[in-house]
C-alpha cells in the first residue's frame, strides 16, 4: 500500500466453570464510557514543570487512534477538570478520521484538533508530542513494540504518559521502559500504565482480603485467557507488507510480544498481585495446532512459574473454537480458593476449593466501578493535584514476566527472571529507524507463510 498523504499535512463459549460471569470485551470499549464531569478551579494555582493545577485546560494528543486509543481518550476526557483532544496521530488515515468522527459524537466540545494537527505516518507521534506543552497528557496505544521509543520522546518533551499494554515485547524494551520511568520521576511527570484491573474496586477488595488471609496462605495460582480464535484481515490490494502486519499487530510476535503477552498480561499480572512478588523462573510449552492463517500466532500457551517462596503460577492461554472456555483467575489458598481477574465482573471467595455457591463466603457489594474510567480519573488527578504517579515498574515487571513466558514456551527452556530481563534478543530491530516504506523485521516466505517459533530450536537469550 502507498503512503497515503495526510491531507496538507506531512505523513507521519461455551464454560463449564461454576458461576462465571460473563467475558468482558476489552475492545467493546464505547459502551462503557461515561460522559464529562464539570472541573471544579483551583483558581490562581502556580504550575510547576509537568503541573497542570485544576483550572488549567489540560490538551492531549492521542497516539494510536484504533479502538483501545479511541476509548482511552474517551475516558481521559471524561476526568474531572477541563482538558481537550488537541491532536492525532495513526499511520492509517482512515482510522484517525474514523475515531475523531467517534470522539465528536460524544464529546464534540472537547475536541479540538485541527486539521493541521492530524499526523499520518510512522513518525506522526513525535508531530503530536509536539503540539503538546509542559503538563499536557499524550496517550501512547500504538501497538506494543513502538511503546518504548514513544514513552522516550514524550519523556523528553515533558509531558505525562498514559501507556497502554502491552509496554514492549522484549527485554531491551523493558529495560528502556523502566530507565525512562526513573527519568520521568525526576522531571516529576506523571505516567500511568493500562493495566486497568488493578482499579477495580471489587479486585481491590477482594485481594485486600487475600492479603489479610481471608482463605489462608496463597499455595497456587492459575491465568487464564481461552476463547475463540484471534481474528485475521486478509492483505489489501495493493497493501505493502510492513502496513499488512501492523493492521494485523496481534498476529505478529515483533508487533505485539505475542498472544500470552498482549492478551493474557492482565491476569498474569492480577496473580503476581495476589502473590505480591514476581517470579523467579518459567518453564512451559505452546504450539500451533489448529491455526491456518498466514501469521506467526501459537494457538496455546501453557507457563508454569515458579514465586520465591516456592509456590507457582499456572499461566495458560487458547484461542481455538469449540474448546472449553474461561477467563479469569483462581486463587487457591490454605483454607479456601477465589475467583477473579479480567474477565470476572464479580470476584468471589469460597471456603475451601470447591468454589460451590453453598461455599461462597464474600462477594463484593459495594458501588459499581468502572475500572477503565478509574484508572484515567486517579491519572488525571495526580496531575491536576501534584501528586506522585508513576506505574512504570510495576506495569513492566508484569509485562516483563509474560515476556519471560513466551521465551520458555517458545523455546522449551527452563528461563529465569534475571536472565530474561538480561537478553539482549530484540524482535524488531532499529525500530527508531522505520519509515513506511520499510521493510518489516519479519517477511512471508514462497508460499506466504512466516517463521514460526518451534520449541527446542528457536533462540530466545
């Protein structure tokens, strides 16, 4: 596909699990938003460097226009305080105008984007970045492999972070990821992380509870995410490889770190919460059983790790039709189990382990919360109030043990903590370097087909 001119401007199922609620469809996004709530002036504040006091019009430019990006700038304009979407940046041009078309509809007052701050092309973040000053908000919801060397050039600028998952897809990102985490606390920005269940109020409680040993001392713990296939959008005539894959990120490893990476993080990161600690090794197998479509996509996932106390953390993740279905995590603990996790609305605990109704001994009743508004109105908080804020760790020491996941299954090695974060393996390459007109780190070979990782054989240190 030819690089499409930016108008003037320059281009940048079925389950059998007892009382499980329904999957919640992370991408079904806008019919959860909220609308705007009125700001109340903390008039005459003074700003400090990347302080934006109550009164101030806060502008943010989004980075990333798909239907994550979309629902991110929803949420962010619909904090408390006055703030508006300033610019947009995507390297498909329909995609931009599709999600101001969106944003307009609900929020029209609050959208102003000119056309010349609508940025087409693989450099279009840093044209958006720009637009910004001091205490303004960019939202970084690109597919996940340009999540380090975005965070970079906002960090540099000044401005806060609202990054979405996945935070990178290898160990040299993370590593950038966490450096640029440290800087930001320094220049006393505020950088939040899209693992929104760590907002949800019921998830709060109910670990809250865990952690004061509600159902005894936590001995395993179990992520799941199985479900119906990933989808595929065949190439376009006329489409170049490099647009292909990135329409398709999350069919290809370099794009999106994989399917237990930018899929299953969250419940991966929910049990690390449980255990309050981060593994010290993985082991695992996955494969490519059922899948046909042309991408480098495992239909399963099965990582087994291994805490510093011993106990482990079953990972397990599928995309195949007609299979056994959950979503969610299980808890199991001396004297009792839990329900919860992505994918569990209402979070449960049960005496012993069958999580039987007669069983059930605390559900959450508190006010309804909506995790993804949450996390977006403590965000835009912190900045209005000058107060610290900073997720970086934690967002990629979650990431980084899903990315230690798929190195031992894909590989069929035994990997730890410390030498996984230590790899200097990199999926892409010179990303900082592409231009649409590159070629991606990856390509289809004769038939159309691309590598795919074969346990005991591929490399992943």
């Amino acid at each position: 596909m030819n690089r499409m001119p930016a108008r003037n401007l320059k281009p940048t199922m079925n389950t059998t699990h007892p009382t499980t609620p329904p999957l919640r469809n992370r991408r079904a996004f806008l019919k959860h938003s909220t609308q705007a709530a009125a700001g109340a002036a903390l008039a005459g504040a003074l700003a400090r460097p990347g302080y934006a006091a109550e009164a101030n019009t806060i502008k943010v430019a989004l980075v990333g226009c798909g239907g994550r990006g979309t629902g991110a700038a929803m949420q962010a304009l619909s904090t408390r305080g006055p703030a508006k979407l300033w610019a947009a940046a995507d390297v498909f041009e329909k995609r931009l105008t599709d999600s101001l078309s969106q944003l307009k509809q609900r929020l029209d007052t609050k959208i102003d984007v000119a056309r010349d701050r609508e940025f087409i092309g693989v450099d279009g973040y840093k044209k958006a970045i720009d637009t910004l000053g001091r205490g303004d908000v960019v939202l970084l919801t690109t597919p996940p492999a340009f999540r380090p060397i975005h965070l970079e050039y906002a960090v540099q600028k000044g401005v806060h972070v609202f990054m979405e998952k996945s935070f990178a897809v290898d160990a040299p990102g993370i590593r950038k990821v966490l450096a640029l985490g440290e800087e930001a606390k320094r220049k006393n920005l505020k950088i939040a992380g899209g693992l929104m269940s760590r907002h949800y109020k019921p998830l709060e409680d109910i670990i809250r509870q865990i952690h004061d040993g509600r159902i005894g001392n936590v001995i395993t713990a179990w992520a799941y995410r199985m479900h119906g296939p990933v989808g595929f959008t065949p190439r376009q005539p006329g489409e170049r490889e490099l647009a292909h894959q990135i329409r398709n990120y999350s069919n290809f490893t370099w794009l999106n770190g994989s399917f237990i990476v930018d899929w299953l993080i969250h419940n991966i990161d929910v049990c690390c919460w449980v255990k309050n600690a981060w593994p010290l090794s993985v082991q695992g197998m996955g494969g490519r059983q059922v899948r046909r479509d042309p991408d480098q996509l495992f239909d399963h996932y099965a990582a087994e790790y291994t805490f510093p106390d011993g106990t482990r953390m079953f990972a397990q993740g599928r995309h195949i039709s007609k299979c056994f279905d959950f979503f969610g995590d299980i808890i199991q603990g001396a004297t009792g189990s839990a329900i919860l996790g992505e994918g569990q609305s209402n979070p449960r605990l049960f005496k012993g382990h069958n999580q039987t109704p007669e069983n059930l001994i605390w559900k959450y009743q508190g006010p309804s919360c909506d995790a993804y508004q949450n996390e977006h109105d403590l965000f835009f908080d912190a900045i209005r109030n000058d107060l610290p804020y900073n997720e970086t760790e934690r967002c990629a020491k979650a990431c980084m043990t899903a990315i230690m996941g798929r190195m031992a299954c894909e590989s069929g090695r035994r990997i730890t903590w410390d030498e996984a974060l230590a790899s200097n393996l990199e999926l892409a390459p010179g990303l900082a370097s592409l231009t649409w007109n590159s070629d991606p780190p990856v390509k289809a070979n004769a038939q159309g087909h691309y590598d795919i990782a074969m346990p005991g054989q591929t490399t992943v240190l």
